[in-house]
C-alpha cells in the first residue's frame, strides 16, 4: 500500500480516481477495477513497421481490419487449345523465392530448384505431367485455385497479380513435363521423412535463455519511479505472490474500452495513470515488464474467461478472423495453422494453435531479441504480404483470446526460446 | 543498465572432483570491421580478457579476440581440492571490468 507523508495527498487523489472506475454491467459482484489509461492508443500512431522489416505496401489487401481483396473468380477462364509456354522458364518461376516464396515452399516438384528443402503443404508435383490434366486446368489452378477448390489454401497468384497470364503459362508448361518420381539429396529434404522440430533447449536457464536477462530489468523496472513519485512497488510491494496466476488469466475483455486487453497492453495503460510512466507496447520496457509478469505465473495454467458474454463473443470475433483470407497471398491463420498444421512450408515447421501462447514473450535465437504475442502476429501478417495493425489493435485481443482459449490447461513457461 | 554475468557452478563437490564451470557475459562483442550507414567504421569494443581464479590462483584465462560472438561463453573444467571462491573478471576493451564470484565448498 501506499506509505509516506509527502505521497500522501497523490496518493488519495489515485485512490480517488481508482474507486470511481468501477465495472459497468458486472451485476452483483461490482468490482474496483484496477485503473487505466483509458483515452490514449497503448502503441506509436501513426504505426510504424520494426526497422529490418520488408517494406512492402500491401495496403490493397485485406487486413484483419478491413477487407479489400477482390472476391474470387466465380469461372475458370478458357483456354482454347494447347497453352504455348516457355518450360524453361516455368522451372525458373518456380523455384524463384522472390515472388511470393515459390511452389517449392509447399510443393515437392521433381529436381526443381535442386530440391532443397522443398514443403508438403500441398501434394507433391514430381509425376503432374502424367495425371491427364487439361492445359485448361494446369493454368487454372495456378491463376486462381479457388474455382476448382473453395477451400484451398493455395494463393491465386494470377487473379492477385503475382504472376502474369504468359509466366503462368510458362509455369503450366513446364508442370507438363514432370513426369519422374523426385529423388532428394539427402533425407532431410523430403519433408514426408524429414522429423519434426524439437525444442530442447532449457527455457528457464539464463546461460541459455537471453531471454531471462528481462527479469533483472523488470526487476529495475518494477522500482523505477515515474514523474508523480510512484512505482509499481508502490502498490505492489510483494509481486510474487500477487501476480502468481494473473498472467495466466490473460487476455481479457475490458468493458471501458471495448476491447480485449493482453498483459503487455494492460501494462502500458495501467503504469500510465498509476507512475506517469510510459511504457507503450513493443518498447523494450514492455517487452521486459511482460516477460517478468508471466514469468511470476510460470507453471499456472493458461485460464482465460471463455464464458461471460463478453468473451464468448469477443472468442468468436477471433475465431472469424483466424478464418480471414487476408494479404496478397490471401491466407488465414487456420490455413497454416490449422489445415496445413503438422506440415512444412518450405524448411519451417508449422505448429498447431495449441502450443503456440504458453511460451510467450518468447527469445528469438535468430533475431537475438524478445517477441511478444502481437508482434508475432504482426510478423506472421508481413510474411503473407498483408499490412500488419497496430499491436493494440481490438482485433489482436480478439485474436490472442481466441488462441489463449485454445490453449486452456497448458502451464506458461516463459521466457520461451525459439529459433 | 550494464549486464550482469551469467554463471553456473556446482554449490558442492567431492575433494579432487573435476567440476564444469559455465560462463556466459551478455556483451556486443562489436568486431570494428563493421561500418555504419554512412561508411565510418564502427569502433571495436569487445571482451578483450577472460579470467577465472580460484582462492587467488589462476585456474584459466582467455584473450579474446574480434571473432568472437556476441555474448562470449565459456565453459571449463576445475578440479577442486578445497572449499573458496571462484573470482571471474571480464575485461572490456574501453577498460570497464566486470566481476562475478561464486562460492564451492567441498566436502
């Protein structure tokens, strides 16, 4: 609690402002609600993409905020008589990762690209010259696959503008030649045989782990006092205890600002009006603050509230938008992460919702830096060529309470390591 | 704030018992081959000396070099006789050292 003589007179004033901020609509069991900033945005406005970040504009697609994509073609467009392509140039087209990751990233095809590390997303091409498919289909299905098949997660390459009509052809002709089982180089590169990835790594361990150092800035953090005299100490002079379980309680839907709150998003907007402190989300004092306050729930099991009306509907707001087509190459999170779940797109693994939030804030050995939550949304937006939203977006709570649900049970062990 | 080392050594060992001691300083290690955008050279700074010292004798040193990764580790072996202090000291090339210790007792 609050001591000492000088505070006192701010002190009251908080209290003061806290008792007035109580939860609208809860019923009976009103509650002092802990006190936010409730008018400001919780990240940089205008937002601006992480430096090292590919610069694409991407602002005709869909977002998980609006949708501006065309909607797909309702017929196959007809090809008259054999398609005239350059096969040697389709080989090419293939394997080229500059436009759009290639077919190789969800295709085995033959010795295309010599074949390495090609996924298995989509079924293996090697022997599509033999299957008897009319030019008319070849072109189709890599124009726009969604006249043949509704749901499939393939990019309609030509109707989004990826591919011109002639490189499409190229493409088709050269899927006419293929006609020969693949032959890998090594097992590794057939992704039918290739094991999945194992994180072994000690979490928890700070010699293995840069992802621990967080905990003694947090530490620094958690004492630091903003410009009224506060810290978070001030009030919460025995953390351990107090925030045992509450990370693990998070995300949740906060009725004074309509949206769901994640705990880096709760603290940038509760040590506003508590210290006068700024620690907008995506800063390094966010990340730090978020790794130390679930670490302290570390071993509690993920529990967020799945039946209030509130969240029940906020869940299914998240579940449409993992259902979204959205960004140039017009995936949703369930395409990966669900239908192409257990599979490899092009070398990386892709996981299964469930798994996929207990371990963050998370340390990215590649990136030798911390990833919370939001940012490996936005990532995974920028990497399909869709433009990513600010990390405080209301769509994000949805989306991480939705995952949160689907990881009920599972205990948090943060700071994770991944590659 | 300035990192704090990373250390890990057994609390207890036997008399005459190889131990393994692991090490790891959080440090840029900047190589001074690298230039900036405006194509000045980015100074070196790195961890130019490892020590590890046990009740005041050296047990194991290293001079380190431009090569060397970010976050320099080290992992070795001691054989210990006696209960004491290991002493560790990083020293940074603009002359800053860091030191750690960690107490052993053997029984």
């Amino acid at each position: 609690m609050i001591r000492g003589g000088t505070l006192a007179s701010s002190a009251a004033a908080l209290i003061a402002a806290g008792a007035i901020l109580v939860v609208a609509g809860s019923g009976a069991q009103a509650q002092r609600a802990a006190p936010l900033e409730l008018k400001a945005d919780a990240s940089v406005r205008p937002w601006v993409r992480y430096n090292g970040w590919p610069a694409r504009d991407e602002s005709k697609w869909s977002t998980l905020a609006t949708i501006s994509s065309p909607p797909a073609p309702t017929a196959a467009r007809k090809i008259v008589g054999q398609i005239t392509g350059d096969a040697a140039n389709g080989a090419k087209l293939v394997a080229d990762r500059n436009r759009g990751g290639s077919c190789l990233a969800c295709h085995v095809m033959g010795q295309s690209g010599n074949a390495d590390l090609p996924g298995n997303v989509g079924p293996n091409l090697s022997e599509i010259g033999n299957a008897g498919r009319t030019d008319e289909w070849l072109f189709n299905y890599i124009f726009d696959a969604r006249v043949y098949n509704p749901d499939t997660v393939m990019p309609p390459w030509g109707s989004h503008g990826e591919f011109n009509d002639q490189e499409i052809k190229d493409m088709a002709a050269f899927l006419k030649t293929m006609k020969k089982p693949a032959v890998f180089k090594t097992e590794l590169d057939d992704p039918d045989k290739r094991p999945a990835p194992v994180e072994k790594r000690e979490n928890l361990d700070a010699i293995e782990n840069p992802g621990m150092w967080a905990l003694d800035k947090a530490a620094v953090l958690w004492k630091t006092r903003g410009s009224d005299g506060f810290s978070c100490n001030t009030c919460h002079s025995d953390p351990k205890t107090a925030f045992k379980t509450w990370a693990a309680s998070m995300p949740k839907w906060e009725p004074r600002l309509n949206k769901v709150l994640g705990v880096e998003e709760f603290v940038t907007r509760h040590a506003k009006v508590t210290t006068g402190l700024n620690w907008l989300m995506e800063t390094e004092e966010n990340r730090d603050m978020s790794v130390y306050l679930h670490n302290l729930a570390n071993g509690a099991p993920i529990s967020v509230d799945t039946t209030s009306a509130e969240s029940k509907a906020a869940i299914e707001r998240g579940k449409a938008l993992a259902n979204r087509k959205i960004g140039e190459l017009n995936f949703a999170c369930t395409d990966c992460h669900g239908k192409s779940a257990n599979h490899w797109i092009r070398g990386q693994w892709l996981g299964e919702p469930k798994g996929q939030y207990d371990h963050f804030p998370t340390w990215r050995t590649s990136l030798q830096t911390i990833w919370d939550i939001r940012q490996r949304f936005q990532w995974c937006q920028v990497n399909i060529r869709a433009d990513e939203l600010p990390p405080d977006a209301k769509e994000y709570g949805d989306l991480e309470l939705y995952l949160a649900s689907q990881n009920d049970g599972l205990k948090l062990s943060v700071p994770g390591i991944r590659h | 704030m300035a990192e704090k080392p990373r250390l890990k050594i057994p609390k207890d060992a036997k008399k005459g018992e190889l131990i393994e001691i692991k090490t790891l300083m959080p440090h840029i290690m900047e190589t001074g081959q690298r230039k900036d955008k405006d194509g000045k050279t980015i100074p070196r700074k790195i961890i130019n000396t490892f020590t590890c010292e046990f009740n005041g004798k050296s047990v194991f040193s290293a001079n380190l070099d431009s090569a060397v990764a970010a976050n320099p580790y080290m992992q070795f072996f001691a054989k210990v006789e006696e209960s004491g202090t290991f002493k560790f000291s990083w020293t940074d090339d603009d002359g800053t050292v860091t030191t750690a210790e960690e107490k052993i007792t053997v029984g």
